[in-house]
C-alpha cells in the first residue's frame, strides 16, 4: 500500500502534464509544434519496426562504456588524489581547468580525430562524466574521519586494505553523488556527439529527423531521450538505495 502511495504522489504530476499537452495540441496547425497523438503514434511506428529500438540500442551502449570508463578512471584517481595532499595541490589547478572546458564545443573536434565510429562518442561521455565522478570522490576521501585514518595507521592496515575498506566506504557517498550527476550529463553528450558526422543512434535518428523537416520524427526522437533518461535515473535510485542502505539506515538522509 506504501508502495501505490509513493508511486501516486510521484506520478501524478508527469501524468497531469502530459494530460494538457494531449488536450492543448489536439488541434494544433502549427507545423513545428504537432499534436501529442501525432507524435506518439510516430513514435509507436518507429519503435515497432525497430529503427529507434536499434537506434536506442548504439546509444545506450556508448553512453554505458563511457560511463563505465569514466567511473573507473574517476573513483581510482579521486581516491589517490583526496589521499594525497601533495598530489592534491599539484593536480588541483589543472582539474578545475580541464573541467571548465565545455564538452560540447570539444565534440566535434574529437570525432574530427577519431572519426565516426564509437570510440569519438565513447571518449566524449567518458570525459564529460569523470569530472563530477573525480571531485566528488575526492571530497568524499577528504571527509574521511581523521580518528579513522589514525587508527588505521596505528594497527598497520595494509594500503591497499586500507583503501578498500576505509576509505571507499567511506567516501561511498560522495562517489554515489558523483555518479547521479553524471549520468544527466552523459545522456546528453550522448545526444550531442550523435549529431556530429554520426549515421546510428538517437543523436542521428534527431538530426535527420530535422534535417528531412519530419517535425513529428524530431519530438518523438526527444521525447525517447526524455523517457530512457528518466528510466535510468529511477534505476540508479534503486541501485543508490541498494548500495548505500546503511548510510540512509544510518538517518544521514
């Protein structure tokens, strides 16, 4: 019962508006802005001959290596980086500097590089994400108890135990963070390395969609952003809850 209620209360906004968009455009003429049905049905189609089902399919697997690669080289530098002072104050200006650079302005010079295949797409969404993944991690690290850290040192816990049963649990909280705030950024480096010189995924089923003026095409290749970027935020909820169910057990949140 619980469970209905807190799904009613998190519904019910996105079906009231999506209950006004269907009945405000029902009679729209406006060409660039078509009604809700129209963009549906062309959606189902689409879906249903499988174009945007293997469109979805390149995306997902270039946003989730990307992800997977940014986690990686995010979590394991944050943890040395936070642990090491000295490392720290070297690496910190070049950090903020390198993640100051617009992603998206860097995209087309990548795929100039490395051109269209998914390796361009991969290394863009795995650049975009690392940022928010290291710095939380890194600040996760820092707000590791020091009384922690001595005792530590004081019963001679190997590094590498030390690292793995310290200070990632420890920091387990600000990497979780990291990653919720990478994956909105993902999603959309996602999209946007699709535009450029790209022929697969939901970037290109969009651009082309545009380009060929197949309006409807276009709101329904965002509106199945829109919907996988949501499916993946509940998911990592559920995962967050998983993973980190003694910090929320804890009261912390």
């Amino acid at each position: 019962m619980k469970t209905l209620i807190r799904a009613g209360w998190t519904l019910w906004l996105p079906v009231l508006l999506v209950t006004i968009w269907w009945f405000a455009s029902a009679n729209s003429t406006n060409i660039y802005v078509p009604s809700l049905s129209r963009i549906v049905e062309v959606l189902w189609r689409d879906i249903s001959s499988g174009l945007l089902i293997d469109a979805a399919r390149v995306s997902l697997t270039n946003l989730a290596v990307g992800l997977l690669i940014a986690a990686a080289v995010g979590i394991l530098l944050g943890l040395l980086i936070g642990e090491t002072r000295r490392l720290r104050l070297i690496l910190d200006p070049y950090i903020h500097f390198f993640r100051s650079v617009p992603q998206s302005a860097l995209v087309p010079l990548i795929i100039g590089a490395m051109g269209i295949g998914a390796a361009p797409k991969i290394y863009t969404v795995a650049f975009a994400c690392v940022w928010p993944i290291l710095l939380n991690t890194i600040d996760g690290v820092r707000g590791v108890e020091p009384t922690i850290r001595s005792v530590s040192r004081v019963f001679g816990v190997p590094k590498l135990l030390y690292f793995r049963r310290v200070v990632l649990p420890g920091a387990m909280p600000q990497v979780v963070a990291g990653l919720r705030v990478a994956l909105p950024i993902g999603i959309v480096v996602m999209v946007v390395s699709e535009l450029f010189a790209s022929n697969q995924g939901l970037g290109f089923y969009i651009l082309n969609s545009s380009a060929t003026f197949q309006i409807p095409e276009t709101w329904g290749g965002a509106l199945m952003v829109g919907v996988i970027g949501y499916i993946i935020v509940i998911m990592f909820s559920l995962f967050e809850r998983r993973v980190l169910s003694w910090y929320f057990r804890s009261g912390a949140l």
